[in-house]
C-alpha cells in the first residue's frame, strides 16, 4: 500500500477523501441520487488547482499501465482507497477512471 501511496500521493488523497464509505450518503442530497461525477466536481472545486492538476497527472499514469480490470479493481479499493464499485454503475474500473479522467480534465 505505501509503495501507491507514495507514487499515488494526491489520488490517494482524492479517493480515500472523497470516495469514502459513506460518499454516496453524503453526497445524495436535496433528493438528488449521488452521481461520481458530483464528487469529482467537489473535488475540483474544493481544492488548490495543482492538487487537481496533480491527481489529475497521476491518473493518468495509471491508466497509461494498461493493467487488468482485477488490477485495477484492487489498486483503486485495496491501495489507493476508494471505496466504490465500478460495476454497480454499470462500468469496468477502466472505464470509470477514464470517465473520472474526463471529468476531472473538464472535456
């Protein structure tokens, strides 16, 4: 785990304070289901632009491993911290981080 978190620091810091166990329950509010996307924007707006622009640098490193889905799977929840499941909203890991990418890129 430290081996990611020391590659990793500013989307370590992203997932573990953002995805946490209860973001789905923070974040559904004023009756609004919460979406990763709202939490990514969250992220964005709520933290110095080189924290994003760092996190932002890191996912990309990773996604650049082109590692398996059960890799990803375990370095995004086991290492990095982010308590989500990527198929419950219908998409692999590759394709929610992708879309986290894009988010966080604002494309």
């Amino acid at each position: 785990m430290a081996l990611y978190k020391k590659r990793y620091p500013e989307l370590t810091y992203f997932f573990g304070a953002y995805f946490h166990q209860d973001w789905t329950v923070m974040y559904d509010w004023q009756g609004n289901e919460a979406t990763f996307e709202v939490v990514v924007c969250d992220f964005k707006n709520n933290n110095p632009k080189e924290t994003v622009i760092q996190a932002t640098q890191e996912l990309e490193q990773l996604l650049k491993q082109n590692l398996t889905e059960s890799s990803l799977r375990r370095i995004v929840t086991d290492k990095l911290g982010a308590n989500v499941y990527a198929p419950g909203m219908g998409l692999t890991y590759q394709k929610w981080l992708e879309a986290v990418l894009t988010v966080l890129k604002g494309i």
